[in-house]
C-alpha cells in the first residue's frame, strides 16, 4: 500500500462511526467541506445520532441513514452506501470497525491509536493490503502548524543531518476517570503498564525523520514511574468508602522510552495524564547544524555564532517569529486561517480532513498509510512488555516488510481550495 492512490472520488460518501464529542466535532468539520456527503451515522447513544442528524439539518441537507446499538457498525459497513467509513469510538473498537470497513471496500479512517497491540497492527496492514483499501489513523498532530513547520525546514535539510528528536503526550487529565465514574479508559489504566497514547507526539517526528520512508524503528527500551496521582486526588476529593480510593491502576504516572531507529538515530518519547503538567507534545529536532524545540517554539542555527559557541542567547524570539514566517509550510499559508476559523485544535483537525479529502477527490496517495499507523500503534504493546522485563529492549516489527529502504520520504503539499469547489 506505500503509494497506493484509489480511483478519485468526486463526491465522497462518510459513514460515521460513533458520534460522541470527537465524532461530532468531526461532522461539524467536513460538512463544511464541499465533495462530501453524510450518509450515515452509528452510536450506542440515540442522542448523540440525533446531534448529528440536527447539523445535517442545519446545513440544508438530507439526513443520514442511522444505525443504533453495539454491533450496528457491522450493517453500516455491509448496508450503507458510502465510501469511506470513519471511526471515532473508544480504542477497543478501532480495530474491529476498520476491518470490517475495509472487508466491505470501504476505505477506513480511525482514531488515535488505531489498535492496542502489535497482532492489531499486523491485522489492518493485511487487510489493507488484502482490500486494496485505504486504512488512514487520524493522526491530527501531524497537521498541526508546529509540526508542519518542523517538516517543511527538515525537507530543505536546515538542520543538517537529523540526530534525534523528542515527542510526547503531557496532559493532565485525571479528571477525566477519577471525578466523573468507570470509562473504557480507566479500564485500560487499570489493566496496562507502558505508554497509552504514543501516537501524537510521535507521528510528526516519525515524519521529519523519514520513519517508513528510508528509516525504520528498530528496537525501544521503556520505564514508567509508579501510579501517585490518581490516588492523590482520590483521597483529597472522595471519602474513604469511596469506589475512586480503591482504583489501583498499573499505569505509571510517567511512561519514558528511547526508540532507536535503523540508521542509528533516536527518539524519546513520554506520556503523562495524571499529575499536574503543562500541555506539551515536547515536538524536538535535533541537527548537526540547528535545533527546533516547542512549548513554547523556539529555532537556532550553529551558524549564527562564530565563535563556534551555541549559548542560550540562540533562542531569540524575533528570529524564531522570522523562521516560522518564512518557512510556513504551504498548507498552513493557504489556507491556514480558514482553518483557524472552522476549528479543531486550532484547525489541525480541519486541515487533516481537507488533505485526505482532497487526496481522494484527486486520486493521490494519502500522507500517512498503513504502515505509518502500524508502526506508530504497535508501541502501545511494545513499551508495555519493555516495563514489565525491567526495561529490557524490545525489537519493533517491520510492517513494510523491507520496503522503507527503497520508499521516498513523504513531500511537501498542500491543497487548492478553489479545485475543491470552496
């Protein structure tokens, strides 16, 4: 599937899978997009159906054919005329949704991680490969105006050789389980040591550093911290006969892990949701000849002083202000305060949906394949195992089966809004 580009669609059929906030925000988004057509909507939840059906109405279009109930994903993909099937449901049910999509020839988009384990990956590359159909995680990161930036100053190699880079998800968000009751999230904390939620960080520096696409991740080492936070909390907001003071969780309250790739070069990659953090994906490149580090963003270049010295003096705000203007990256210049105005994220997720509608509108490949997803995911399981063996290293799986050797890294691109009908 590396350079696979499916027949172009001019008018794309979207049946969404589960509807709650994200699936929600998600219509919200695309129905703004011309080309596109909402032909169905699935949840467990009438209401959260019902929310949907009220956007379409909004819009002046015709309402989507509704599926209810736990299973009803399966008739969607079999029954529904529609080409693309988009998941935005707990992360159980990423995997058996988009298998199901793609067995019925519909191409799969689905959210952050796409599956849990490394039999998962392995699954979806096969059916992908078995379809001929697009399976795409909507790794809405990899849009952000940072990360485009970072990608598009790799590509004119300002940083000279890539060395390492950083990448993480910090985000404070106990609340989220110990205040509002049992979610399929705390289930998984409960059950599962290792990072939960590698994938956002990780994407964009998988993409400045040629993952998949002439590198490959070759092995990691993990450690994670003992679980403190959700107690913390537990015991200065609930009485002691209180279900949330009882909550044991096998996730640290910090997962470390350093990937190295094939061609000699790392990554560290951290996640952390249950003590008081800064929101940070970390998003660090690091060169030969410059560094680009965010949170708050900041460039520098060696050659900027020539005394041979790099002092913390580098990091000045106007030249960094200077860099991100000049080297933008052109989907965000054209059509980046569309973007901003729509929303999601800050308009990341906006122009993650325009890319990929674009590129199926036009026949052309998508940014990230399955290999990209796989390689990404996979690492729920892999740094899992490294905690539980004292942080022995853990071999990552080729999904390309070799192919990254040969494979061009991805491009520099963007999207004509006037071709699209805007």
């Amino acid at each position: 599937m590396i350079g696979f580009a499916a027949p172009p669609l001019k008018r794309i059929r979207i049946g969404f899978v589960g509807v709650g906030a994200r699936g929600t925000a998600a219509v919200r988004r695309i129905c703004q997009i011309p080309g596109v057509e909402m032909t169905a909507f699935c949840d467990i939840r009438e209401e959260a159906i019902r929310g949907c059906q009220d956007i379409l109405k909004s819009k002046k279009v015709p309402p989507a054919k509704e599926y209810l109930g736990p299973e009803a994903y399966k008739a969607l993909c079999r029954e529904c005329a529609c080409d693309v099937v988009y998941a935005c449901t707990p992360w159980m049910l990423h995997l058996p949704v988009a298998v199901e999509a793609m067995r019925c020839g519909k191409h799969a988009l689905v959210e952050v991680p796409a599956t849990m384990d490394v039999e998962g990956c392995w699954k979806l590359v096969e059916t992908s490969e078995k379809t001929r159909c697009h399976c795409m995680m909507l790794e809405n990161c990899c849009y952000g105006e940072s990360e485009m930036l970072a990608l598009n100053m790799c590509r004119k190699e300002l940083f000279g050789e890539i060395v390492y880079g950083g990448a993480g998800y910090l985000h404070y968000s106990t609340n989220r389980g110990i205040k509002s009751g049992p979610t399929w999230r705390n289930d998984w904390y409960i059950k599962h040591a290792g990072n939960f939620y590698p994938t956002h960080g990780l994407g964009p520096i998988a993409q400045c550093m040629n993952i998949n696409r002439g590198d490959r991740f070759d092995y990691l080492v993990s450690v994670d911290t003992k679980s403190a936070g959700p107690a913390a909390m537990a015991a200065a907001l609930f009485p002691p006969d209180a279900w949330q003071r009882n909550v044991k969780l096998k996730a640290g309250d910090y997962s470390a892990s350093i990937i190295r790739t094939m061609n000699g070069h790392a990554i560290y990659l951290a996640t952390s949701c249950f003590v008081p953090h800064p929101y940070s994906r970390i998003n660090m490149i690091q060169g030969t000849k410059g560094i680009f580090m965010d949170y708050p963003l900041r460039i520098a270049f060696e050659k900027e002083f020539s005394d041979g010295t790099f002092p913390d003096k580098a990091f000045d705000d106007v030249k960094t202000e200077e860099y991100r203007q000049t080297y933008k990256h052109p989907m965000w210049r054209d059509i980046g305060a569309i973007a901003q105005k729509v929303g999601g994220h800050g308009g990341m997720d906006f122009i993650m949906d325009l890319r990929w509608i674009y590129c199926l509108q036009n026949g052309l490949p998508l940014d990230m394949n399955v290999y990209d997803l796989a390689s990404w995911s996979c690492l729920c399981e892999i740094t899992e195992k490294s905690v539980q063996n004292r942080s022995a290293s853990v071999n990552i799986p080729d999904f390309t089966r070799g192919a990254w050797k040969t494979v061009e890294p991805l491009g520099i691109h963007t999207v004509d809004p006037n071709k699209m009908g805007f």
